[in-house]
C-alpha cells in the first residue's frame, strides 16, 4: 500500500500480525514509487537476499524499516517510446521521476493540492493550466516531462510508464481502453521490478525443501572498514591533478591583440574534463554510487569514530603525556577536557592506506620542522622554476624576521587602540564589497545578451575567485555573490572566468575614460539603469535572504 501515518499502518499491522516495511521503485534508478510491504516475518529478518545471493540493506524512513533493493540500472534507451525523450537530469540519474499518479476522473480535472513540498515553477503551472489539470501539478516539471525531436514536453505516455514500472510492452494496451484507463491502472498497480524481487525472496523461503544447518555468517565488518576496502585497497593515491595546459597563449602587456586572440578561446566545459585530485575522484563516484545511503553511512561512521575515541582513550593519554611541553600545548584546548586525537588520526591514515604515515607520524609527534629542507609530502611534484634553489641564509632570515614580528606587533597594538593604517598609499582603502558590486554589475547590464556558455576576463585576482567560488569572508561580498550565482541560475548561465593583467585589458583605458579602443574596435555603448541594479545589489549586501530568493528577479527584469 501507500507509505501512510503510522497510526494507519498500525490497523493493518495488527490485523495482519506483521510489520511492514517501505521498499522503493528509486532503487532501480528511474522513477519513485515508495510503498509499504506487509510480508512474513521471516522476510524482515534477512540479511541475505535468498533469490540474487546478495547482502539485504535494512535502514529507516521514519517509523517504518526500509529496504534497500540494490539493483542494476536500465539504459534510457530502453526506457523511452513514441519517439519521446526524458530529460538529462533524469537519464544521468541525477534525479528520479515522481511516482505516477492517477489522472483526473473527468474533465474538471484535479484540484490543486492542499500543500507540496517545494513550490511549483511558474511554467508547470501554466502547463497544468493547459493541459485541463489532468494530472498532479508536479508532472508539469520540466525534468519530469518528455520532449520530441522539436523540443515539445509531453505527458509521459502509457508505454514509457509500463517500461518505467518494468512491465513487458502492451501490458495495459487493449482496443477497449483509453489512455485515461491505461495511466490509471499504471498509478494504480504495482512497480513489477520491486514487486518480483520480493515475491521471489518469499518464494524461495516458503520453498519445501530438507532442514540444512546454516553456515557461520563471516564476522561482521565495521562500515569505516567497509569503507576503506571501496576505495580499492592499497595505498591511496595523493598526487595532485594533471596540470592543464592554456588552450591558447594570450600576452600580458598587448590589449588589442589580447582582445583578438580572446575570441578563439573555448569554454572550459567545452574544451576539456575537468580534472580534480585522483583520491577526491574516487570520492565522488562513491558518493554518486552511494547516494542513496550516505547520510546513513555517515551516521555510522560517526558512531564508529566516537566509539574509537573512547576505546583509544588511555593511549591517546598516554601518547600526550610524553609530548614536549609545546608539542603538548598545540593539542590541548584550554575548557575541554578532550584533547586533538592525534593517535586517532594516525589509526585512520594507516586504515585507508595513506602512503606516507612515518613521516606524518613525526611532524605531528615532534612538530614541523620550519627550518631546513622541507620534507616532500606525498605526491608532491617537483618544481621546475627554481624557486628554492637559493635559499637564504640563517642570518638573513633572522633580520627579515626581525621587521615582520616588529611590524606585526605594531599593527596589533594599533588595532587595540582602536587605530586603523592605511593599507596602501597609491589609493585609499577600498571595501571588498565595492569590487564585487562592479564586476556583478557589468555582468547583469549584459545578461540578456549572454549566452548560456560564456567566457568573462577580469583583472582583480581577488574579485575572480570570490566569483569562481561564490563566497568571500566578508558577509555583505557572500550577499552580492549570492545574488550573481542565483541570477546565473536563472538565466541558465555556466560562466567562464579567465585572469587577465591590466596591461592586457582592453576595457582598463574605458574605466578611465579614454574611449579611443572603444571607438577603434566599434563598441556600441549600452544605456543601463545602473543606479536600480546597484540598489539591488546594494540590498542583497545587507540581506542574505533577499539575495537568494528576491535579487535574480529584479537583477533579470533590469538587464539589458
């Protein structure tokens, strides 16, 4: 049946004699189609599944127990018909179908729910509208649509959902039943690929057959121990990325051909795979591969960790007790009478195969050398640049260090009489805030003019990552960024932002009013209510929710 309130489930509960449990279609990859099963005991206490030999997940989805039905997923191909397509999110498995629901009994069509779980975008709406109300409003969603070879979004028909719910082609199709008839008893029935795998469980338990003994279970394996053997075994790797080579070589004191030589660049998302650490890789697909059962992973690794902690406890004293005195301030927290598990730590590196735990061991057990030859980490690369072939010597870092302690001592006394110091002398101090409101604003004035995939130079460093990453450490530059990121939502943007020096930038002569190179190359000025998207900016500096939820309308409507 439908997952229903407790209390409900308890009448069936007690007149059946059996709990029941919640499986679900998701499982299988396509579409959601949660339900309560009320089967033999026997079942709910499996831990192997009888029918495929393979280990039975049991977790929780409220009050109920639910199973977890691991299971290959079909390719989309497999799954579409009538010439009809699903959307990405839903063919990369990124998202799953809502679960079908029954048309409309009549033209009137369906009334709106009473309360959904996220609001509905305004173009399902006014397709729901269209369509006579046929259906739940939340199969009006774009990602929850098919679309034909022109790009139409259709009502996915009978045939995909039979597909969807792994039945064999035809099995609703009859000359005396409509459509209406046929999504009607799709929403009505069972998902076959869940319901085959339950029914096969209970085949095999019920199945006559002569009392063997059962073999010893293996031990059972911690989920942090289940956990480093998914990442392959062996030591983990920790080199960094491969470095990307430029695509195009740009120079760094010429506007004009910087400005020539821009239009041949490729979008980063175009161009090449993004690379990231090969450990983090592997990460990733774990967590793509486990989605369904991270936060319950995690859950027990917490568990498991604290447990640790407590078990480690006398060593981690004793360990500390031996410590230098400085050694030991570093790893006690002046109120807490729990100290920096360092013996805990270096369990976990010797766990998951860290490749260097001697040498990790004595920089946290005797402190870092911060004199001398560095020790070469794991998957270190070598440099090419000869940075640190001429190190300097002892003498003069004692009198370098000398002007940065006396330097730094004095700009801490001044901050405690509330004093302030110019930070530079060329031109006054300038919030941070300031920066991002003027980059942001040259992007939204042109935003009805960009392409989805564009490319944006710019030639303050700190203004290009505070974009990149979407937040800074000033709350007012986190409400502007706010604002941009959710504009760039909304606008279907996936921007591109390059590093350019001011010598280069062919913009840097127009920001002080020398118009030449505009004129030269046949710039067309755009007229842009400037003072309006700076008030909004201005307000999404101060108010984090606006910037989230209000800014990217006003920032679309103004754009030019």
């Amino acid at each position: 049946n439908v997952v229903m309130e407790p209390k409900d489930a308890a009448v069936v509960s007690e007149a059946l004699g059996v709990e029941p449990f919640v499986a679900c279609a998701s499982d299988f990859g396509w579409i959601s189609r949660p339900r309560l099963w009320w089967m033999s005991p026997a079942v709910t206490t499996m831990s192997i599944d009888p029918a495929e030999g393979r280990q039975l997940q049991w977790s929780k989805q409220g009050s109920f127990r639910r199973l977890r039905l691991e299971s290959p997923r079909a390719p989309s191909e497999d799954m579409e018909a009538d010439g009809l397509f699903f959307h990405e999110a839903v063919t990369s498995g990124r998202l799953r179908l809502p679960c079908a629901t029954t048309p409309a009994e009549d033209e009137q069509g369906r009334p709106a729910p009473k309360r959904v779980r996220q609001k509905l975008p305004e173009p399902a709406k006014a397709r729901w509208a269209a369509d006579g109300r046929r259906f739940a409003p939340w199969h009006y969603v774009e990602e929850a649509m098919m679309h034909d070879a022109a790009g139409r979004l259709h009502i996915i028909p009978p045939a995909s959902k039979e597909k969807l719910h792994m039945l064999p082609p035809g099995y609703t199709a009859a000359d005396f039943l409509d459509d209406r008839a046929r999504h009607k008893m799709l929403a009505n029935g069972w998902h076959w690929g869940v319901a085959r795998r339950l029914l096969a469980m209970l085949v095999v338990l019920t199945a006559a057959g002569p009392a063997q003994a059962t073999p010893a279970p293996e031990p059972r394996r911690s989920t942090m121990q289940w956990m480093v053997e998914q990442f392959g075994g062996g030591p983990v790797p920790m080199e960094p990325p491969p470095r990307l080579r430029p695509d195009l070589a740009l120079p760094d004191d010429d506007p004009d051909t910087h400005w020539r030589l821009a239009g041949q660049l490729v979008h980063c998302t175009v161009a090449r795979r993004p690379n990231l650490e090969p450990a983090l890789e592997r990460v990733l697909e774990l967590w793509t591969h486990w989605r369904h059962e991270v936060t319950r992973l995690r859950r027990e690794v917490l568990v498991e960790l604290a447990q640790l902690v407590l078990d480690m406890q006398d060593t981690t004293e004793e360990w500390l007790a031996s410590r230098s005195a400085p050694v030991r301030s570093t790893y006690t927290v002046p109120g807490k009478a729990r100290h920096t598990q360092i013996p805990v730590v270096l369990h976990l590196l010797t766990m998951v195969g860290y490749p260097d735990v001697a040498g990790m061991t004595a920089d946290l057990t005797d402190g870092f050398d911060m004199l001398g030859e560095l020790r070469r980490g794991p998957g270190w690369k070598p440099r090419t640049d000869g940075r640190y072939s001429n190190p300097a010597s002892l003498d003069t870092l004692a009198s370098v260090n000398w002007g940065y302690v006396r330097d730094r001592g004095m700009a801490e006394f001044l901050d405690q009489l509330g004093l302030q110091t110019k930070p530079s002398k060329a031109q006054k101090p300038a919030t941070e805030h300031i920066v991002q409101g003027v980059l942001v604003l040259a992007l939204v004035t042109m935003g009805r003019r960009l392409p989805q995939r564009w490319l944006a130079f710019i030639d303050n460093v700190a203004g290009q990552w505070a974009l990149t990453k979407g937040y800074g450490k000033d709350p007012a530059v986190n409400g502007i960024l706010a604002s941009f990121w959710a504009t760039a939502s909304l606008s279907d943007w996936l921007p591109d932002f390059r590093r350019v020096p001011s010598k280069a930038n062919v913009a840097d002569a127009v920001s002080r009013g020398d118009l030449s190179a505009a004129h030269r190359h046949g710039w067309t000025r755009v007229q842009s209510p400037v003072a309006s998207i700076l008030k909004t900016l201005a307000r999404a500096a101060e108010d984090l929710e606006f910037a989230v939820n209000g800014a990217a309308d006003e920032l679309v409507n103004l754009a030019a």
